[in-house]
C-alpha cells in the first residue's frame, strides 16, 4: 500500500486513498446505506481518522464558527456504544418494534467496525466576536446545516474508501450517558451515529434506487 499523507493541514486540500480516484458527483453516487456490514476495514484506522478530520475541517459552517465536534468509536469502544444503545432501547422502545425490527437492526450496527458520533457545540459561538456570535445563537438551525454538511463528506468520503455505511439516531435518552463514557463535554449535543464496516452485500441489500422525477423539484429561471 502507498505510504498515506495526513490531510489534517486544512492546506491539504487533496486527500490520498481511494476516495482521490472519484469525482465529486461520483462519490455522491457511491454514498448509499447500507446495513449489513462486517467488522473489517478496507483501510488503516489512521485513515479513518484522517478522513474524519478531513470532513470537519473543510464542511462549511456559518461565520467559520466551526461548531461540529466528533468522536471516532473503534473495535471495542464502538461495541461497547452500541451495547449501551442496545440496553436502552430493549427498556424503551415498544417490545413488538424491538424485538422484529430495532434489536436486530442494532445488532447489525454493532457487528460493523467502527461510528462516528457527530455533535454540535453551542458554546463554540461564544468564542466569536460578539456581533456574529449573537447573530449565529439566534439561527440555531446554521448549526444543523453544517453539521450535516460533515456528516455528509464524512459518508461520501468512506464509501469512497470501500466502507459501507448507514447514518442513524439514537440520541434521545442517550446523550447525558455517551457523552460521561467517553469523557466528553457534557454541553456537546449528539446529533447522529455515522456506522461503517465493509459490506457484506449492495446497498439496501441491491434494491435499486428508486428516484421521483427531477423536473418539478428543480425550478430555473434566467438560463440561457
């Protein structure tokens, strides 16, 4: 294998790996769910972290505030999440939807190699020049939009890489006892759980993708 060339300099601005072989709109293809995945890796743990950084550095966010927060989760620290996530939703969730569908769905995130948990700092705006940060605190939802700009690359970039992976949301419930785990920052809001493994077949286990015309969705005016 090439020798692998850290990305985390924001002058980077070309990451090495597979995920440099795809246009853009290619990898955006290439981006799909997929459930069933296996507890093996295409490439190095450095390398997901790489892109992990990659990802948080170059979404855009508002003003630069630069808000999203993430935690890479691998081997045991990735099934001791879901174990956590298991436990929980076993005690709350309706047993009928449990026990046909979430239990072995979480079963399945917990057979994949690693998550990424992706958060929102609220207090990153205070570390802004008043104005702006004022400004950013009242349009909560600029947070949102550049965290799942990240979550976005994020997943682009490790199917890229030869992952599988599958975006999900167990954060109700959750937060407070995730966050005191792994050490982390009790204000961090927890926002999604990236999973990724290899996969062990298609995306949705090869239904094609089914698309709603594009025509009345996209509207243009002034082309020429």
């Amino acid at each position: 294998m090439a020798e692998q060339q850290s990305i985390a300099d924001p002058s980077e601005a070309q990451p090495n790996g597979m995920a440099s072989k795809f246009s853009f709109l290619e990898a955006t293809v290439v981006r799909r769910s997929t459930i069933d995945l296996k507890k093996s890796s295409p490439i190095s743990d450095e390398r997901i972290i790489e892109v992990v950084k990659h990802a948080l550095l170059h979404a855009p966010s508002p003003f630069h505030v630069q808000s999203t927060r993430a935690a890479v989760l691998l081997h045991e620290e990735h099934e001791k999440l879901w174990d956590m996530v298991y436990e929980h939703s076993s005690k709350t969730a309706p047993p009928e939807m449990f026990n046909s569908r979430l239990g072995p769905n979480l079963k399945a995130y917990r057979a994949s190699y690693g998550t990424v948990l992706f958060y929102e700092d609220p207090e990153a705006a205070d570390k802004m020049p008043p104005m702006l940060g004022n400004l950013i605190k009242s349009f909560p939802e600029w947070g949102e939009h550049t965290n799942g700009m990240a979550q976005f690359i994020a997943w682009t970039a490790l199917c890229a890489e030869g992952f599988g992976c599958n975006l999900q949301h167990y954060q109700k419930g959750l937060t407070e006892k995730i966050n005191s785990t792994w050490g982390l920052p009790s204000h961090w809001l927890l926002r999604a759980q990236l999973v990724f493994g290899l996969p062990n077949g298609p995306p949705r286990g090869g239904v094609e993708k089914q698309f709603s015309d594009i025509e009345p969705r996209v509207k243009v005016f002034g082309a020429k």
